[in-house]
C-alpha cells in the first residue's frame, strides 16, 4: 500500500512540474513585455510627441473577442488629440487595431 500512495505523490509532482514548465514557456513564449513595446513603438513610427516610450501603461485584456496587449503610450499631445493606445495581438505579434485619436487641432484650425 505504501508503494501505490508514493507513485501517486511521485506523479502528482511530476505532473505539477509539467504544468509550471509550460505555463512558464508560455507566457516567456507569447508574454515578452520588451518585444511588444518595440513593436509598439516601431508601428508609431517612432512619433516624437510620445512621451516616455519605455514606461507606457499596458494591460492584458478581450478586446473585440481576442485577447490583446493594450499599450498606452502618453504623448504631448495627450490635452489636445489624446494618447496612442495600440492593441496587439500576442500569437500573431501584430497590432491589429488601434484607439481612435481625436484630431482637435485640426478641427480648431477648420473652424477658426
């Protein structure tokens, strides 16, 4: 009987392993911050009015029923047309959609 119950616990741990060392590859694999910043700041085309480009606010979250890196990025322009916020894609490394932008200082300069 003591037999059985130490294979039992022997393969609970190994199981428990297997576990961590998937969900650790996984989020290594799909979840890696920097490389989603460079794109993020590559797809911008390096916009000179964003403020900070190393340090945006970030979340994970569903966005249109996918789950997608949201990155914020604050520029000076934040007053006047808003942030840049991006949303990626982490299994196809893409942006696949964008916040819309208001563009203030254009409309101000149409009307005046």
């Amino acid at each position: 009987m003591n037999r059985r119950k130490a294979r039992r616990i022997g393969i609970a741990i190994v199981v428990v392993v297997l576990f961590f060392a998937g969900y650790s590859f996984f989020f290594r694999t799909y979840f890696d911050s920097q490389e989603y910043l460079l794109l993020a700041y590559e797809y911008t085309g390096r916009d000179p009015t964003i403020v900070d480009w190393e340090y945006p606010d970030f979340e994970i979250i569903n966005h249109k029923g996918r789950l997608t890196i949201h990155i914020i990025f604050h520029t000076t322009e934040d007053l006047t047309r808003g942030p840049i916020g991006l949303y990626i894609d982490p299994f196809k490394k893409a942006v696949v959609d964008t916040d819309p932008r208001s563009d203030a200082a254009g409309k101000h300069e149409q009307t005046s």
